[in-house]
C-alpha cells in the first residue's frame, strides 16, 4: 500500500496490499498506467518471483516513470515480501519492505515498511488490512498510512475490489474496480479513485499482470 509515486509491494494497481506472495516456482510482472489529468500520470513495472527453495519470500523491484507538466522522473527499487502465515490457518499475514532511488541522481527518493493482514470472509470474499510506515525524501508524505480493502468474485472470472486508506495529516483517498482473469496467468484491472497519490486529484487506471 503506497502512494502512486512511492515504490509499492505486491498488491498491483491496488494500493492495499494482501498477505500471500506469488506461487513458489512462478514469477509475474505487474503493469499498470494512471491518469490523474492535468497532463500528469504514472506508468509501473514490477516484476517478481518466488523460488521453490524459499517459499515463503517473494522477492521484487519495481520501475515507476511519473510526469506532470513537463517535468519528468523515474524511480527505481526492490521489493521484498515475506508470508508469515498463510490466510487458509484463519488469519493471514505478511511484511514487506521497499525502496527507491532517483535514476537520474542516484539519491534515496522514498522508503516503506508494510504489514498486510487477509481475513478470508467466505470462499469468495476476502478483505485485506494494511499498516505501514512510509518515508519520502521530500515533501509531507512520510508518517504512517493504514487501508482497508474488499474483495469479491462476482463469476468465474471476473471480481470487484473496494479500498479506503488514510496516510498522516491527509484526507482519506479510495479507489474501486473490476478485474477480469481471462485465463490464469493474465488479470486486466480497471480501476477508479480519488487521493490515490496522495493529493485531491482523481485517477483511473488501467493494469496488467502476467504471470509465468
């Protein structure tokens, strides 16, 4: 669960976060482009894997390209999740941590440490708690953000998320959507918030994971 602008963990476009990591033995890539108008946006791409021998820890990074009015940066980082307890023992949970720097001056940009909770309700709807703790090398955006998420299948491929979350001294921001799972190693997101970033703008995103 981070900002749009912050490296996020493994929770897609979605910006709560779930306890479990990747399938051992796979690897996926998360793609998402947002749109918050006014000519700014943000395009990702985070790929990680889970190996057989450790398969409790996924292990990630992520590429974020942000503009807005001319002016351009990208960040880049890793990611590492690791599953603590499994959703099917009653509670899942998890705890992730991520970083990013500056590529073109090298410099620390942003800095999270995030503890996800999954409660499954029913077989087809599950919920997803996240506190973490976010540090930015600039601007307000360091304290503490806690979110909230539901999920639910609504057919055999194709389910609805709604998500609240609150970060330090801000208003609370939200973002809803479908996704639809074609088949099982592709899911297209589409989704539609407001506070997504972090400021009042709204955004609507469109995400892809592969996964192989």
């Amino acid at each position: 669960m981070f900002a749009a602008e912050e490296v996020r963990a493994s929770g897609g476009a979605h910006i709560v976060d779930d306890a479990e990591v990747e399938t051992p033995g796979l690897c996926h890539v998360e793609s998402w482009l947002t749109g918050f108008g006014s000519g700014r946006g943000l395009a990702n791409l985070s790929p990680a894997c889970t190996f057989h021998a450790l398969p409790s820890i996924e292990f990630g990074a992520a590429i974020q390209h942000g503009w807005e009015r001319g002016h351009r940066h990208t960040l880049i980082g890793p990611a590492v999740k690791l599953a603590l307890r499994k959703p099917s023992r009653g509670i899942g949970l998890g705890v992730a941590v991520s970083a990013a720097v500056d590529a073109a001056t090298g410099k620390a940009e942003t800095a999270a440490l995030l503890v996800p909770v999954t409660i499954d309700l029913t077989p087809r709807v599950r919920t997803n708690f996240n506190l973490s703790y976010q540090w930015a090398r600039t601007g307000d955006r360091h304290g503490l953000v806690a979110g909230v998420q539901v999920e639910a299948r609504v057919g055999g491929n194709l389910s609805v998320m709604a998500e609240g979350f609150v970060r330090d001294g801000a208003k609370p921001g939200f973002q809803a959507g479908v996704r639809w799972t074609p088949r099982v190693w592709i899911d297209v997101d589409l989704l539609g918030g407001r506070r997504v970033d972090g400021s009042g703008a709204r955004a609507v995103t469109l995400g892809v994971t592969l996964r192989r």
